[in-house]
C-alpha cells in the first residue's frame, strides 16, 4: 500500500481489502477461489427475482422496465451458466415494442407466451443455478463434425458416424444443417456419457458462435442451440465450439458425401399401421434407422443419434416382441436369431421368395395367417429423396407372424387345416409356387398354411 502512494497512486482505503482473501466481492460479482466459482450476491439476487415478480404482475410492460429486467439478467451470466438460454424471446419482445411504439423506452408491450416462460425460468431457478467456474477444465476429447446439402458426418477419435438429411431437413439453410450435425453427432457418440467436457470442430462460423453464445438472433438457430445445451446439461456434459478451416476437415466432409442407402428402405407408414392392427403393435424396431424407424424404440445398424442400441444381432432379443424388416441378405440370419432367443412373437416384411433356402424355415416359425401387402408402387422407398425401391416391379411382400417358442409354433400348426394332394411332391411344389394366387402360402408338417390380404 505505502509503495502504491510512494508512486503517486491515490488509495481509496473504504474500498480496498487489505488483508489476502479467498472470498472477494469485486465488480457485482463473489468470486470464490476455493470452488473456483464466481456467484452473485444476495442483493443482486433478490433485485432480480423482485423485478421478475414486477413484470410478471402487469399485462402491458413498459418497455424501460423490461429492459431493465434483460440488463439484470445478461449482466449475471459470468454467474449462472444457464443465463444466455432464457432471454432473447425477452430481447425480441423489447425490439417489437420499441419498433411499434413512438414514445421509444416509454411505450408498452404484451409479452408472448416465450418469454413469460424464461422469466419464469429464472424465478424458478436463479438461487439453485447461483455459482458458474471461473474457467472450465480443457476438453476430454475433441469432436469433428461437416454438413453438405445430402448428409452429415462427425469423427470422435477413431469412431465415425454419419447420416442422410430427411426430404424436409435438406431444404434447410446450411447454417441449420451445420448446426443439426452437431446436435446429431452428440447424440450419437455421447448419449450414454457424462461429466465431460466436449470441443467440437466445425468448418461453419456460425455454428461456432451459436455454440460459443448459446444461441443467437435466429430464432430456428437459437431454438437448435438450446436444444443442444439443454441436452448437454442434463448429462453434464460441458461443450464448447472451435473453427476449423474445411481444408483441414477432410474426415468428417468425407463422412457427409458418402453413403450407403440399402439400410434405409422404409415401408410406408399406413401399411406398417394396418399391419399392426392385424396382428398386434411390436415394442421396438430393430433394423431401422432416425429417417425410417417405425416406433419410438429402434436398434439402428450403426451409430445413430436416436437409437436404442447398435447392431441388433449383438442384443438379446429375448422378452421383446419386435419389428423386422431387414435387409433381404439377413432373413436367414434373423430367423435363426429368433430361434435362439426364444422370441416369443415378432412381425417380419418378407419378400414372396419361396424358392430361397430361409422359406422352409419361414414355414416353420409362423404363428399366424401371413398377410400379403398391396403391390404399391411406393410400398417401400427411400425417406431421405422418396425413390422407389429398384425392384418395385416384381417385388411381392408379405407380414408375417414368427415365434422361436416350439410351444407357440405346435399350438398354432394344431389349428392349421390338413393338406391333401393326390399328384405327390409335384403338386406340392406346385402349391407353394402358386401360394399368392390360389390364397395359400405353404405346407408344413401336412398341414396347409393360407394367405389373406392386409386388411384395410
């Protein structure tokens, strides 16, 4: 102190703590080094939620008063980590008032229904939200994400992930897509994480700053990037936003260009409802993806933002009672899986191939009359550009109702009518050729299995 004066400085002793302190309140603010927080004090605190309360008792806000109230809260975010989520519906309501009224600051506006909510928000969460670090820690892993006009992709570490944009998301501006690359790409790599920290790398400022802010003036954006933080505090995850020029990222641009589409056939949706109804409404999907999944639960093929679990030949499908439409080259493959697991039911879309070595054991697992689906056109096509699958022509599909319990199975061939031929194999043969036309699907253990038709 005395060399401070020696030098020329005047010392405004009243405010000046002389002693060495952890604890200090400096600039509006209590920074705290021992928790390495900084948090607002009492007054401010009380002063904000009393000017919450003011707001809220009135139906027509003075335009000086909610300004005031966004002063109050933009200048508490070093202290409230959530802070920059709850305002700018706030901001937006000020701005129209101001620009309808012509008495400037002391003109009224109502408030929309957006912004009664953030101000609750901090009603409701102010004092247990008190206290934001000084400085996070440096990030666990660093995450890189691309978008183009057809797809995304992300790179974390040596995992890789990457996606088709559905027919609605692609008309999308790119500073959107960027943005949804993100939110998908934390999706899929750190749904089952927490308490970590994430740096993302992406080519496009923008996404960077909505990121960075925790939103911004675009209200599709700011929506978006508090939809990526909010799911991010719900796991403790801490993520922050760096840019990377995009001649540097060739991965994750890779990844957004190329795809494999032979994953992504999805019957249409009033046929899977219709079967539904005539069978029974499975619990979980599991060979789907986010653009063709038919039920809230699915198991995608490979990491996806919105599923369950990856690969589904790598659970157990015991106790489910699923939905099956894979790939035609995986029938058999998923027939033994039900077998194995001892399913109880499943629905499987299969296509009318009686001559494939997977239909004697097709016959063998059904516990219901097959339901052949109607020869639509646009039965099954692509979700993200609504193309028809290559072989819409002669591709003939039918429901059916498979069980890997010998019980179920021996109970439903009980009630199957005889089969009765008097031309030996040949006519046999002949029979499950002509399955389609003539209402009858096949034979198994001397007994006729019958066809109908979806019903509608």
């Amino acid at each position: 102190m005395d060399l401070l004066i020696s030098l020329g400085f005047q010392v405004n002793r009243e405010k000046s703590i002389i002693e060495p302190t952890q604890v200090i309140c400096h600039l509006g603010y209590i920074i705290d080094s021992i928790q390495f927080k900084v948090f607002l004090p009492d007054d401010k605190v009380e002063k904000i939620l009393g000017k919450c309360q003011q707001v809220l008792s009135t139906h027509d806000v003075s335009i000086r008063l909610l300004a005031s109230l966004i002063g109050c809260f933009t200048s508490s975010f070093k202290a409230i980590p959530l802070g920059p989520l709850y305002y700018r519906s706030l901001e937006a309501d000020k701005l129209r008032g101001l620009a309808g009224s012509v008495d400037e600051y002391d003109g009224v506006v109502a408030l929309s229904s957006d912004s009664i909510a953030e101000i609750t928000w901090w009603q409701e969460n102010l004092v247990m939200s008190n206290g934001k670090l000084i400085r996070q820690p440096n990030p666990d892993c660093i995450l890189t994400t691309d978008s183009s006009l057809e797809g995304w992709g992300a790179v974390l570490g040596t995992r890789e992930v990457n996606g088709l944009w559905s027919l609605q998301e692609a008309t999308e501006h790119i500073n959107y897509l960027e943005l949804k690359a993100i939110q998908l790409s934390l999706h899929a790599f750190c749904k089952e994480w927490s308490s970590v920290q994430i740096m993302v790398q992406s080519d496009n400022t923008t996404a960077v700053a909505y990121i960075n802010n925790m939103g911004g003036t675009v209200d599709k954006l700011n929506c978006l990037a508090k939809d990526i933080w909010l799911w991010c505090h719900g796991r403790d995850i801490f993520v922050s936003a760096k840019y990377l020029p995009g001649i540097e990222n060739v991965q994750a641009d890779a990844l957004s260009r190329k795809f494999s589409v032979q994953t992504e056939w999805s019957l249409d949706p009033s046929i899977f409802q219709r079967t539904c109804l005539q069978f029974f409404l499975p619990d979980i999907d599991l060979f789907a993806s986010r653009l063709n999944h038919k039920l809230d639960r699915f198991v995608s093929w490979g990491p996806d933002p919105m599923s369950e679990n990856v690969d589904a030949f790598t659970i157990t499908w015991e106790g489910l009672e699923p939905y099956l439409f894979p790939p035609f080259c995986l029938i058999p493959r998923v027939l033994r899986k039900v077998i194995n697991d001892q399913v109880k039911r499943a629905i499987i879309i299969v296509p009318n191939w009686n001559s494939q070595h997977w239909f004697p054991m097709l016959l063998d697992l059904l516990v219901d009359t097959p339901a052949r689906l109607p020869h639509w056109q646009d039965l099954i096509t692509l979700p993200h550009n609504g193309r028809h699958h290559y072989l819409f022509r002669t591709l003939n599909l039918t429901a059916c109702v498979i069980s890997g319990q010998p019980s179920i199975i021996e109970a439903y061939q009980k009630r199957l009518p005889m089969w009765r031929s008097t031309h030996g194999d040949e006519e046999l043969q002949r029979l499950i050729t002509w399955r389609g036309r003539t209402g009858e699907f096949g034979v198994v253990n001397g007994k006729l299995i019958l066809i109908t038709r979806l019903r509608r």
